[in-house]
C-alpha cells in the first residue's frame, strides 16, 4: 500500500457529473466484486472521488475461450462476476497462463449490460504468493478509509460536534449503551467505536485522541472489557475496533 498517491492511496480526481467526469476520471481503485456489483452507473467511485480503472483480486472459477474473447468467472468473498480480456485480431494465440481454480489479479473497468455488471480487462495474471490475497483486502480497506478521510476534510471539519461533552452526566453523553450494562466512561469510548464509519473500525490511538483525559492504562482496561464481553471485536490488527451491533 503507498498513500502518496492520493486521498485513497491511488491516483484519483474529484470532479463534476456528465461528460467531463468520465474524461477526468484517473487512477486505479482497489475492489471486492461485492463493491463493484453495488456500484453506480457513474462509474467506479468512492466518497465523490472518480476512478478511470479498478484492481481486483479473485479465485478464478472457470475459463471460456472464442476467437475474439476469453471470459473468466471470477470469485471472491464477496461475490461472483464475469469479466472479459478481448483479443487482438491475429494474436488470439497469445492467452495469458492463468489456470481455474487459483487467484488472479485483474486490473479493468466496469462495463454494465443490462442491469448486469461486467469487467473489462486490461491486464491479467496469476499471482505468485497468497500473501497477494492479504495485501489486496489491506489495500481495499486502506482505499475506503483515506477516501473516508478526504471526504471529512472537504465537508469542512464539521465532524464531532455530536461528540461534546454534557455537563449533566459528568462530561459524558448517556446514549442507548447503557443497556448493555455500560456507563461513564465505558459507555462514552462504546459510542465513540459504535459511530465511527469506517470498515477497519477505529484505533486506540484515535480513540485516546478523542479522550485524552483518560489515561492509556484506562483505556485499555475499557477496550479490553468490551472486547471480552463480546460488545465489540478487533478488525484488521488487535488495535482497530468494531462494535458487534454497529
């Protein structure tokens, strides 16, 4: 993962709708297929930032061959989908090596049929390590968070204005948490993970930022009772948090 290329860690633009949108859209976006089968017509998109291509990364379950095509179904956690490697006239002989049943990495764009969507590939080829299978979920979650992130700075820095303190409760908001036997300080770092939007959940360190009045032991004793009593659940490392009910 590199995020030195952009808002999501790829080359991307914000632009416009229309015409000029689709002639400015630049870069390649990380993707589960279950993303792209719930994407847009606009094209490939994430929090108002338009790309021209996407990355996937796919068990490939079955392979047909024709004279101007091959047409790979492709499989992932999340869904399946057919895409297609058209063929230069006179070189219909030189197929990429990829075998069924083994993982691929795909780089095209979406192309949608008749309420079906489709890839149209670029590139194509058999990776050599399952720790590619990782690194693409890591980069698929890395792309939604600095896309996450972007969006919140454009928006103005509105955000947290529903985190402040009541004076009544002692310096914390009493939410609905208190039904699972949750109050102070408990309650408030639940609500704090409960409300964070992002698909990797949120971070001690973001989390000891919001409430740097309680201290780190504190906190991690809080974390840790949460985690223990099934009220949240860690995500992409043991310090990234998710709430169960979220």
């Amino acid at each position: 993962m590199n995020d030195s290329f952009g808002a999501s860690g790829f080359n991307a633009t914000a632009t416009g709708s229309g015409a000029a949108q689709e002639n400015k859209a630049e870069g390649i976006l990380p993707l589960t297929i279950g993303q792209i089968l719930e994407s847009s017509e606009d094209g490939i998109q994430l929090y108002g930032v338009h790309y021209s291509m996407l990355s996937l990364l796919a068990i490939v379950r079955n392979v047909e061959h024709s004279s101007t095509k091959i047409t790979y179904r492709l499989e992932d956690h999340s869904g399946q989908l057919d895409a297609h490697l058209w063929l230069e006239e006179g070189n219909s002989d030189k197929v990429p090596g990829v075998s069924t049943d083994t993982y691929a990495r795909v780089i095209g764009s979406v192309r949608n049929h008749g309420g079906t969507k489709t890839v149209m590939i670029f590139h194509i080829n058999q990776i050599s390590s399952p720790n590619e299978v990782t690194t693409h979920l890591l980069e698929v979650l890395n792309a939604r968070y600095k896309g996450e992130q972007y969006a919140k700075g454009a928006a103005g820095g509105a955000e947290g204005a529903s985190e402040q303190p009541s004076a009544s409760t002692g310096g914390f908001m009493e939410t609905d948490g208190n039904a699972m036997g949750l109050s102070g300080k408990q309650l408030v770092v639940f609500k704090a993970i409960k409300n964070h939007m992002s698909d990797t959940g949120i971070s001690r360190q973001e989390l000891q930022k919001k409430f740097s009045h309680i201290n780190a032991a504190e906190l991690a004793t809080i974390v840790d009772y949460m985690t223990q009593e099934g009220i949240i659940y860690t995500s992409v490392d043991s310090d990234h948090f998710l709430c169960v009910d979220a």
